[in-house]
C-alpha cells in the first residue's frame, strides 16, 4: 500500500489550496477513503471522507462548506480542495485508506500572513 500526497504549500488566511493523494498497491476504487491533519503535539484531527464510489462525502463542521473531498478512480487518486482557509488550519494532511488504516507520509499545509 502507498499513498502520495503532494500539493501543500504556503498560503495566505483566505486563500486555496488543493490536495492530491496518489494510490497504489491496492484496489483504490475498493476503499472508503479519509483525510485527517496533525499539528505536531496534538492528535490527529479527522477533516473528510468519501465512499468507494465517490458519490457520498462526509466533512468536520470546522471545514464543511469551505473543503470539497472528491476521487478520480480511474487515476487512483483523491483530493481534497480547500478554500477560505484559516491560520489555525496550519497542519501536515494525510490521506487515509478507509477510515483508520494506511496513511501516507504527509503535506504541509502553512497559512500565514
């Protein structure tokens, strides 16, 4: 099992980003699958999910309407766009497959003035 992500970066209070999560190594189209972020000291913070077909999401109250979870299974991969984003969101992403299972190494998110 590997799990990618890529598209982190710096950006402003209020700005977007948009998260990849490449899959590999199982049948991606098989899997529920989660984002989740750490801020380093503190657990890890559940953000979105979506089921194997991609046509049910599931999001925190603190990103629902500003977060859009989705997947192209036919790339084997998953995203996450993320819009009006907060300083307080600062935190490494992880793609997860299913809900508590493999996790891939991770992409920083920094927002900041």
């Amino acid at each position: 099992v590997q799990l990618v992500e890529s598209g982190g970066g710096m950006v402003q209070p209020g700005g977007s980003l948009r998260l990849s999560c490449a899959a590999s190594g199982f049948t991606f189209s098989a899997y529920d699958m989660t984002w989740v972020r750490q801020v380093p000291g503190k657990g890890p913070e559940w953000v979105s999910s979506i089921n194997s077909g991609g046509d049910t999401t599931y999001y925190a109250d603190s990103v629902k309407g500003r977060f859009s979870i989705s997947r192209d299974n036919a790339r084997n991969t998953l995203y996450l766009q993320m819009n009006t984003l907060k300083p307080e969101e600062t935190a490494l992403y992880y793609c997860v497959r299913g809900y508590v299972g493999a996790w891939g190494q991770g992409t920083q998110v920094t927002v900041s003035s």
